[in-house]
C-alpha cells in the first residue's frame, strides 16, 4: 500500500527523519512508536503532502506521492488525523462531517454523516455544537469526518491520546472494523497496550530511523527499544 524508500527530511539543521525506509501492507494496522521527538508526525505530515521529503521517495499503490499537496494526496484514498484535534468548534457535527464530503450530493452525505457517527456512538448528536462535546468525542468526530471521503489507507496521530477508556475501546473496535473492510491503517501510538490490541505489526523510530520492526511482542521483548525508552541499562 505504501512503500518509503530512503526517507529523509531536515528542517534546517534538524533532522527530522534520516534514510527511512518502510512498507506498509495492504489491509493491515501498523503502529508506528518511538520517544517523543523521533520523527513520527513528521513522517505522517510526509505522506499526506503536509511537508515535502529532502531526500527518498514516498509510493502509494505504486504511484510516487513525495511532494503532492495535501489535496492531491487526500484525493488518491489517503486520510490523516492531528495530534490536536482540529475540529470546527462553533459548527455543528453534521456540519463538521459535510466539510469533509464536498463531491457527493448533499443527501448522500448527510446520509453517509449520519450513519458515521452513529456507527461510533455520536448519534442523537448530530445538531450540537462541537465545543459541547468531550476531547474524546471531538477525536472520535474527527475521526470520523475524515471517512467521509471514504480513505483506502488512514493515518492517525495519536487517536486515543487523553481520552476514556470507554471511549478508547470504541475506537479500537472501529479500528478493526476498518481493517475488516479492508482499510490499511497506520496508527502513531505510546500506548502499548494499544498496539498490542490493534496492530499486526509495530515501526520503532528513534532520532529519525528506524530501530526495530515487527510483532508487538517482538517489539516488547526488543532490547534496542527497551533502551530508546528507558536508556541504556
Ligand atoms: P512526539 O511524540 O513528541 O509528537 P514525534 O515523534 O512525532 O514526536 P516529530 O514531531 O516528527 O516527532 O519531530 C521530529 C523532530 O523534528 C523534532 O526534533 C522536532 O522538533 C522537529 N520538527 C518537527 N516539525 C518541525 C518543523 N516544522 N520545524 C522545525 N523542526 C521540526
């Protein structure tokens, strides 16, 4: 599905990400983990035209994207979320979700809107504000929105960060549901209980590169990662 050959990206004399290289498999739900500061927005902000590559290539089903715009990127099926949720306060939710929906005929999305936010527990919710819901459940609308376009591949940045274990169990339920459809999901993540939930496999970056690849409990039981996260010895 997606495939980075030799990824790096400098932000003046900062090194973001240096000579990454991964693919991610069709149909499948990566977790992408590593200490804070090891490049891992910024290789979702890569990928969705949010920034542009210094060097190496990014390839979508094949297709290079490294240095589309953001529009471009979305129209292909690929979909991101923020660390910080970004929704429009002082709209309603319907509202929200139909920003996100500009080709289809208005019912269609109001249809397809509705139906997604039932499917993760914000029905009966539809005509409120988005200020009035919880941090949790503007991550779940903003989740959600970004479905209306109907992605192949979602990147998502930090998706259960500061939210209820209810509602963390809600979107990991969607998350497989997902994946059931055949969606690809890359997942950024601290939480390793999390990962070990939800994802077939787990990319370790450090300062910029990878360190370790493989099952969550691989990824567990790595002592290069033990050592990222607690150093050495
Ligand atoms: P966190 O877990 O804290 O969100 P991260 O793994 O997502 O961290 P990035 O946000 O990708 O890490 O940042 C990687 C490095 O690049 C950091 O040193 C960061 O300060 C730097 N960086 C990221 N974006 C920019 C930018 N726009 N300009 C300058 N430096 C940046």
């Amino acid at each position: 599905m997606l495939e980075a050959r030799n990824i790096t990206k400098e932000y003046g004399h900062i090194v973001a990400l240096s000579d990454l290289s991964l693919s991610i498999p069709d149909g499948t739900i990566v977790g992408l983990i590593g200490p804070n500061g090891s490049g891992k927005t910024t290789f979702i902000d890569l990928v969705t035209g949010f920034s542009k590559p210094s060097q190496g290539e990014l390839f979508f089903k094949g297709e290079r994207i490294g240095g589309r715009r953001p529009h471009e990127i979305s129209r292909l099926g690929i979909g991101r979320t923020f660390q910080e949720t970004r929704v429009f306060k002082k709209m309603t939710l319907l509202e929200n979700m139909l920003v996100a929906s500009p080709t289809l005929e208005r019912s269609e999305s109001i249809e397809r809107a509705r139906d997604q936010l039932k499917w993760v527990g914000l029905s009966g919710l539809e005509d409120r504000q988005a200020s009035a819901l919880s941090y949790g459940q503007q991550k779940l609308l903003e989740f959600v929105r970004t479905l209306m376009s109907d992605p192949t591949f979602v990147l998502l940045d930090e998706p259960t960060a500061g939210i209820s274990p209810f509602l963390t169990q809600r979107m990991l339920e969607s998350f497989r549901a997902l994946r059931d459809k055949g969606k690809t999901l890359v997942i950024i993540e601290h939480n390793m209980d999390v990962i070990s939930c939800v994802c077939e496999r787990a990319v370790v970056l450090q300062h910029g590169q990878k360190i370790a690849e493989g099952s969550p409990a691989e990824i567990q039981r790595n002592s290069t990662v033990q050592d990222a996260y607690l150093g050495g010895g």
